[in-house]
C-alpha cells in the first residue's frame, strides 16, 4: 500500500499540501491526513478524490504518537511522501511570554517533526520524499520571535543534514522556507505580540508556497524558498554578518 502522511492537515499549509497532493497522485492508495481537530480533518477527506484515513491526534502526545506508529507496524505501508506542517510560533519577547507556551514551540516544531520523521523513514523506498515546514526565521535569530526562529533553525539544519544522509538511499528530503503566509498561524502568533510591518508587504497565499514547494521537492532540492522577497532576505543572510541586520532590524520595528 502505497501511503502520504501529512501533518498539520486541518489548517493553512498542511490543507494545502492535501488538495495539491490530491489533485497530483493518481496511484497513490492512501493520504493520511493527522491533527487534533477531528471536525476539520473530516471536512477535507470529504473534498479530496483520494482515498484518506483521518488520524485524530496530538503529535507531541507520545500515547498517541505510540498508537500511529502501532499502525505504521501493521500495515507496512510504503511512505511514498511525509510531509510535516504542524506547527506554530508566539511572538513577544522571551521574558514576557509563559514558559510552558515556549517549550510548546519546541516540542511540536523540533522534537514531534523528529520523531514523526524517524518513525516514518523504515517505511520509505526508492524516490520517497519528506517536506519539512522550516520558515525564513530559520535564517537568522528573531528578536520577539526567538525560540519559534530557533526551532525553524533546527528544522532547517536537521532536514539539509537528512537530505545529504538519505541521498544514497534516493530519499529525497526538501526544507520549505516561507516568509509571511496568509494562514491562521498568526491568530496564534499575534496574541501576545505584533509581526513586524514589512509582514504586509511581503505575505504571500498557501497555494503558492504548496506549489513551489512540491516542484522544488520534485527537482529534489534541499530548500525550497517562495518569493522575490524571501529569496532576496536569504541571499542578504547568508552574506551579511547576522549582527549588522539585527541593528538593521531595530529600525523596522
Ligand atoms: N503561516 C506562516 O506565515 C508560516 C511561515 C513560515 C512557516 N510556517 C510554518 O508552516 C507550518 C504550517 O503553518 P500554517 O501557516 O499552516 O499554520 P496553521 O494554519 O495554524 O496550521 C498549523 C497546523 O498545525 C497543527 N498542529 C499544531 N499543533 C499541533 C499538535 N500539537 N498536534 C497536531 N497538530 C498540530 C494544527 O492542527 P490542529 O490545531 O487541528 O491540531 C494545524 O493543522 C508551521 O510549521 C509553521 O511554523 C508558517
């Protein structure tokens, strides 16, 4: 049996991933669709032309991450394509915001997409393909967005350092890059802090991170930056000293 796993599916860009992979698999047997808001999940399956199995659960629940992989065990699905979305980010500076809310951060964006990663690869062969959700904070430290830009880091290096170790295996792994998305992540992002304004200018729709996403993963890229913008800030990241665009920074606020 031929499976997708996405994480995140209820919302934003793992819905996304969802209809676009829906629209493009013609022989895959299965898309399994993962979050906790059962409603939402039901609502999708019942949009894609797939065949789905709805899996209800929390990733950083380690029960019930125990229960999926009990079923990885005994269905010995082939994992054509992972792709892990769930996540979210609180601004605000670190001082002020509740601590539990910031270790959250770590164990959805870092320790469940490890985890669900790991379980996933025995599973895969020959040309499978994994799409992490890292973001362009992963590019430089974010003050007021430290430790979301700090687990975005992590996804980013763990996922180009999975890329060259499964290469020889010819799994093929793309670390997703985007700059603002037009989703609910900032319903959440925003409670406690505001985005800076060049959010505004820069935001960009899901669709359009899905598809350079799914192209750039079908060219086997290990990153996979959407926008002129974005592009332009990794570029500037990569060559100019991280504490000359933190002063930069202090201007834009
Ligand atoms: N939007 C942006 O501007 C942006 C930019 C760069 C990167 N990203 C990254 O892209 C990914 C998707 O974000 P989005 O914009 O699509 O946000 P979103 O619309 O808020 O979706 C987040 C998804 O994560 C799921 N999720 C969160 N915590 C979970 C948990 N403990 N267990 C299971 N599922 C969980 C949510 O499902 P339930 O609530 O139903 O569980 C939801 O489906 C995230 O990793 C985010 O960091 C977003």
């Amino acid at each position: 049996m031929n499976i997708a796993v996405i994480t995140g599916a209820s919302s934003g860009l793992g819905r996304e991933f969802c209809l676009q992979l829906d629209a493009l698999f013609h022989r895959m047997d299965e898309i399994w669709l993962i979050a906790r808001r059962e409603e939402r999940l039901t609502e999708l399956a019942a949009a894609m032309r797939n065949k789905t199995r709805i899996f209800v659960l929390d990733v950083t629940n380690e029960k019930q991450m125990d229960g999926f992989v009990k079923t990885l065990e005994e269905e010995k699905p082939v994992v054509r394509m992972l792709v892990n979305c769930a996540g979210f980010g609180l601004m605000g500076d670190f001082a002020d915001l509740e601590y539990k809310e910031q270790i959250g951060m770590l164990e959805v964006n870092c320790k469940a997409l490890t985890r669900m990663t790991y379980e996933c690869i025995p599973y895969m062969r020959k040309n499978s393909r994994i799409i992490q959700l890292a973001s362009s904070a992963a590019f430089l430290p974010q003050p007021c967005f430290a430790v979301y830009a700090a687990t975005k880091s992590y996804v980013l290096s763990f996922s180009r350092a999975l890329s060259e170790e499964l290469r020889k295996r010819q799994i093929y792994v793309t670390a997703v890059c985007p700059g603002p998305v037009e989703t609910e992540f900032f319903d959440i992002a925003e409670r406690y802090g505001k985005t800076l304004a060049v959010k505004k200018l820069t935001i960009v729709q899901p669709e359009r991170v899905v598809r350079d996403a799914l192209t750039d993963s079908r060219k086997r890229k290990p990153v996979s930056v959407c926008s002129v913008w974005i592009k332009l800030f990794y570029v500037c990241t990569s060559l100019i000293p991280h504490t000359v665009i933190l002063k930069m920074m202090r201007f834009l606020k």
